[in-house]
C-alpha cells in the first residue's frame, strides 16, 4: 500500500486539470479519460493502507445492449 503522502499525492493529481508526471501517471491518466467519455461521476476511487494493500475502484455505467 500507498503512504498517507503518496496516496494524498495521487488524489490531487486525479483531481487536476493537468496530469504530472509520477509514478501513477497511468491511474490519472485513465481516471480523466472515463470521466470525458462517461461523464464526472464515473472514474477511479483509491483507497491505501502503507504495508497491507491498494484497493481502485473503476465506476463506468452499464451499458445494455438491445
């Protein structure tokens, strides 16, 4: 798992306008591309525990198909 600091790190960079360069560029990167595709309320949660595990949550809409 993440550091308070790290995952703090990773939260405001999902967060911005512009994606930095970091180790968790590629989890920026496709948070900001579902929320352009599907809107602001999809993308990804992350959640951290240091020394016990990351958990990221993907929330895209169910699409049927008819």
């Amino acid at each position: 798992g993440m550091t308070e600091e790290e995952l703090r790190n990773l939260r405001t960079n999902m967060q911005s306008d512009i994606i930095k360069e970091s180790r968790h560029i590629g989890v920026t990167n496709v948070d900001q591309r579902l929320k352009l595709y599907f809107g602001e309320e999809y993308g990804l949660t992350v959640e951290s525990r240091e020394r016990i595990g990351t958990t990221i949550r993907v929330r895209i809409p169910r699409i049927y198909n008819a």
